[in-house]
C-alpha cells in the first residue's frame, strides 16, 4: 500500500491518503483515512464507506467530520478510532490512476471488484478493528459481497449500513425486469449524453448550478465535488480546461448492472441474524422504487433490519443533499454497535 498525501479537514481530522492494487486485476484503488486530532481510542470503531456510482470518495467527508463530532462524547467504544473512503477503481482519482488500463476494457468495473478493493484493505490494514460498513446506492454492492466467502460465525465487520440501496431480490427483478432495465438505460443514456467538459472550475461550478442533480445539493458537498470530482485536462484547441474525473463511459456502463446487486440481497437475507444491518432511506423517492424499498425491509421475506431510517430533505442522493441528517441517523445507531463482537480479522 502506497502513501500518496496527508492533509487536514477542518480543525478536527487528519486526512492520508493511500493506493494499493485490486487483487485479481489490473487496476489500482485510492483511499483516504481519516482520525482525529484529539486521539483515536483502539478499541473504538473503525468506519469504512463506499459512494455511489458517479460520486468519489471525498463527498462523504462532510458526513465523516459530522459523525466525528458526533460521537466524540459518546462511550468509549462507541467513539471513531478512524474512518476510511475509498474510490470505485472508475471514479474520482482512481479513474486518473487507472486510466490507462481503463481504456482497454470492454465493459465498466463491477461491485465484485469494488468488494474486492475493499476486501484486501480490510486484510491488509485493518486487522483487529471493529469495523462498519457503510455503503451508499452501489456502494452498498461493494460492502456486502466481501461477506460471501466469510464464514458465518466470522463476519468482516460488526455492522452494515444501507444507504439508499440499490439492491433487490431476484424475485422481485423477474417481476420487474423491463422496468428495471429501461430505469438502467434511460441513467446510462443521461451520463453519456452530460456535458463533461469546461474550460475552468468557475464555469463548471456555474454550469452545474444550475442543473439536477448538483443544483440540489449540500453547499460544502458541492464545494468538494468541484474541488476533488475535475481535472486539468487539454481542450481540443490545446487550452487547459478542466473534466470530470470519472469518465462518462464507465460511469454510464455501470448502471445496467444487476447481478451483484440480487446476489447483495440474497446475502443480506443470509447474513442478517449474523450482525446487525442497518438500512437509511431518503424521504424523497426519486430514484429507488417504493415497491423495492418496502421489499427490502420486508421481514416476511427473511430480510431482518436491525433498524429502518428516513433521513427528511433528502432522496436517493442523500450523501451529497443532506450529510448533516444523515451523520445524525448513522450515529443513532453506531452506540451499542458490537460491543458483544471481538474484531473479526
């Protein structure tokens, strides 16, 4: 594992900044780590968050300084011993470190690799730590699958949280297949389409103002995005301009994926008397169906939440519209979060 930087957010957290190679692959995965100033307690939990398609691993730093603070006064062992964000290997500075081998791949990265990413950063650097799982729309993809090979008695983590999960039952996709995939065509075919270019930060963050879904979003979330989310690229004339990160290509091909997401559910099912999982909706149903949403939670089904949450002012993007609502449902939960488990690894 490579140290790439160190920095700070705030007057709280340190931040270092980190690279290692996605076993099984050709591609390399950025991650940042961030502990507090004050002290970090070793018997304290251990975060570990993964975002959404399109997004990158700052945009939860807003949600990570909050629940920081948060529990800074709760029990000892209910306190954050360090928090981690990672980049799907297509997004954010993973994409510029990976764009090479990007290129000559037919198809966009998988949760299965993302789960793979994560997986060897647990392995590799978080040896006896109680961790947490968070993991927002795809990203919830990306948290559970590790589990599959874990033995039951011996989880990865002490708890997992659902953010706006884009999972659903095979069950439930056969019954709505068409639906689903024309819900997958319609994304892809939206990102491919986007404008992606400017010729500066000013007018990319003028540009995306005005425009669903950015307009909608957290003041200091959209801050992070323009700040960490472009890049300093060539324009066709040879001027600088700046571009997404994230290429439209990889972002877009990602949305008709399904299969990682059944077998997500499935596992959920499987693993829910385990350890606890915690699900967080959005008040505004905007992109997740409701029908899909009531599954998931559905009991009847064997899927056991140890708790359901709708965060108000927010919808499928809850991340970037209101980090502050959701650091205060995660924290709601995280006191008590395994003090019966021993670290898993």
């Amino acid at each position: 594992m490579q140290r790439d930087t160190t920095g700070t957010i705030g007057a709280q957290l340190d931040v270092e900044a980190l690279s290692f190679p996605v076993p099984g692959t050709n591609l390399q995965c950025c991650a940042k780590r961030y502990t507090s100033r004050t002290g970090t307690p070793e018997d304290g939990l251990t975060l570990l968050f993964a975002h959404c398609v399109g997004s990158h691993k700052e945009q939860w730093e807003p949600t990570i300084e909050r629940i920081f603070q948060l529990q800074s006064s709760k029990d000892r062992r209910d306190r954050i011993r360090e928090a981690w964000a990672f980049d799907w290997p297509s997004h954010g500075d993973a994409a510029v470190l990976n764009e090479e081998a990007l290129k000559s791949r037919e198809g966009a990265v998988s949760a299965d690799e993302c789960a793979l990413a994560l997986k060897s950063l647990v392995s590799s650097r978080l040896k006896g730590h109680r961790i947490v799982a968070l993991g927002h729309s795809a990203g919830t993809g990306a948290v559970v699958l590790p589990m599959k090979k874990a033995p039951v008695n011996r989880p990865p983590y002490i708890a997992i949280f659902l953010i706006e999960p884009t999972m659903i039952s095979q069950e439930l996709f056969d019954a709505h297949a068409k639906e689903r995939q024309k819900s997958a065509k319609m994304s892809m075919k939206f990102t491919l389409e986007r404008r992606d270019t400017w010729p500066d930060r000013e007018a990319a963050a003028a540009y995306l103002r005005r425009k669903l879904p950015w307009k909608a979003w957290d003041s200091q979330v959209f801050d992070i995005y323009i700040k960490h989310g472009l890049r300093t690229v060539a324009s066709p004339d040879g001027q600088a301009a700046v571009a997404l990160k994230t290429s439209k290509r990889q972002e877009g091909l990602t949305y008709p994926h399904f299969a990682p997401y059944i077998e997500a559910t499935s596992l959920f099912r499987e693993r829910c008397t385990a350890i606890p999982f915690h699900v967080i909706f959005g008040a505004n149903i905007d992109f997740v169906p409701k029908y899909i949403q009531e599954s998931l939670v559905d009991t009847k089904q064997g899927r056991k939440p140890a708790s359901v949450t709708t965060v108000p002012n927010a919808g499928h993007l809850i991340v970037q519209e209101n980090p502050d609502g959701l650091a205060v449902a995660i924290c709601n939960q995280l006191n008590g979060t395994g003090h019966n488990f021993a670290p898993r690894l």
